[in-house]
C-alpha cells in the first residue's frame, strides 16, 4: 500500500492560506466572467469537482488544474510571473555567491554555454 503524501493531506499553514486565497481568486474570476462551474470544466477538459476543489484550495489538486483555469480565465501571465527564473532574489544571490568561490570566476571566466 502506498503511503499518502503528508504535504496533499496537511500542507503547512502558509501554503494551505496560500491556496485557498488563490481558489477564492480563481473563484471570484469566474464569477465575474459569469461563468459556472460547469462551464469552466468544459473549457479546460476536467470535472465539476476539479474546478469545485481548485476553488477551495484543496491541496490534493492538481497543479495543472490551477494553471488550466488561469489560463481559461485569461491569467496564465500571472502564472509565468512565479515561473520567472529571474524574480528569484534569493536564488540568484545564492547563486552568485558560489560562482564567487569557484576556480575561475575571478577572471570573469564565463560559464554560460
């Protein structure tokens, strides 16, 4: 038997606010487009229920439902913002800071193929 995975069941505290204010968002968009659950189903191919669950922020939802319905909603710009290797800050000084000790890197050796 296959253990459940603790984060689907009991994500921690920031993630579960997190994805519940992104339901409500996804919920309000498509209330406002006038939209029914049902339709936005239809539009990107799954169930009632998946779009119900997206829009509660349950955790055991597919990470690919909640893309499909900001594409549906015409929001996929809101999705490539988070996918932008370049917003991560904390990432890059990371990242910069090991390029510093590498052989090499002093010299402005470029490692960028």
């Amino acid at each position: 038997m296959t253990r459940r995975n603790a984060l689907m069941t009991k994500p921690p505290a920031a993630v579960e606010s997190a994805l519940t204010r992104v339901g409500s968002s996804l919920k309000t968009a498509r209330v406002r487009r006038g939209w029914s659950q049902a339709q936005m189903a239809e539009r990107i191919g799954t169930g009632v229920r998946a779009v119900a669950d997206a829009e509660r922020g349950k955790s055991s939802t597919a990470a690919v439902v909640y893309v499909a319905l900001l594409w549906a909603l015409g929001l996929e710009h809101e999705f490539t913002l988070l996918a932008d290797p370049t917003r991560d800050e904390v990432g890059r000084t990371l990242a910069a800071r090991r390029e510093r000790g590498r052989a090499g890197a002093a010299r402005g050796v470029d490692r960028d193929f």
